[in-house]
C-alpha cells in the first residue's frame, strides 16, 4: 500500500478537494487472507476457543496455521460460525451433516452464479463481424 503525499497548498483552489496529511504509513507484512486470531474471533463469534478448533478439525471452517502452531482465520469466518450454529440450532443437524449442506449450499451459490452470467451473456448483442 501506498501512502499519499500531497502539501497542504495541492488542490486548494479545487471545489471540493481536502489535503491529506499521512499520519501513519502502513505497510501489510503478509499477504495472507487469514487475518483474524483465535482471540478475535471467538470474541466476535461469542463461541468459545474450544468449540471453534473443533470446528476447523472437522473442516467447517477454514483456518491457517502458523509456525507457532496457532490458528489463523479469513475475515468472514465469524460469519461462517454463525452459519454451521445457525444449522445446528435450526435444523437440529450433527456436524456431518452441517459439512453435507455447506458443500451444497456452496455448489448451489456457485451454479446461480454461473447462470446469472450466462444469462447476462445470452442478453449481450452479438456482433456480426
């Protein structure tokens, strides 16, 4: 990332234009999805560490380990805990079956996307040329 240098004079005259005084330079050391820690995530989750691991050794959430042998989540995994909490309350399905529909839930995301571009496609004019 790139911070953004410009004087306090720069687009004085301009309608509309502020200055930008950088405060901090940020640069990302990793460029890894996985973001979030274990303490992050169980705080925005309410789920305790426990249930969590238990989760991502079934597979029903992702998760990366560092070399320290911590777990490491994408920013979407407290949604994804809600997701597996909100089928196992619900619908009252054991973690195996919760794998099952997470993978047809995705397959059907998937084929509608696919069949929202193609229908997008079938609507374009084809050129005769």
């Amino acid at each position: 990332m790139r911070a953004e240098h410009r004087s306090p004079a720069e687009g004085a005259g301009q309608p509309g234009a502020r200055a930008a005084y950088p405060l901090v330079r940020v640069y990302r050391t990793s460029t890894s999805p996985y973001q979030l820690s274990m303490a992050a995530v169980a705080g925005r989750s309410g789920l305790p560490p426990e249930l969590i691991r238990r989760f991502v050794a079934l597979g029903l959430v992702d998760a990366e380990r560092d070399a320290r042998g911590r777990l490491w989540f994408r920013a979407s995994a407290p949604s994804a805990l809600a997701r597996v909490q909100r089928l196992r309350d619900g619908l009252c399905l054991n973690y195996a079956a919760i794998g099952v529909v997470l993978d047809m839930l995705d397959r059907i995301e998937r084929l509608e996307t696919a069949l929202r571009r193609s229908e997008r496609a079938a609507k374009e004019p084809t050129p005769w040329t």
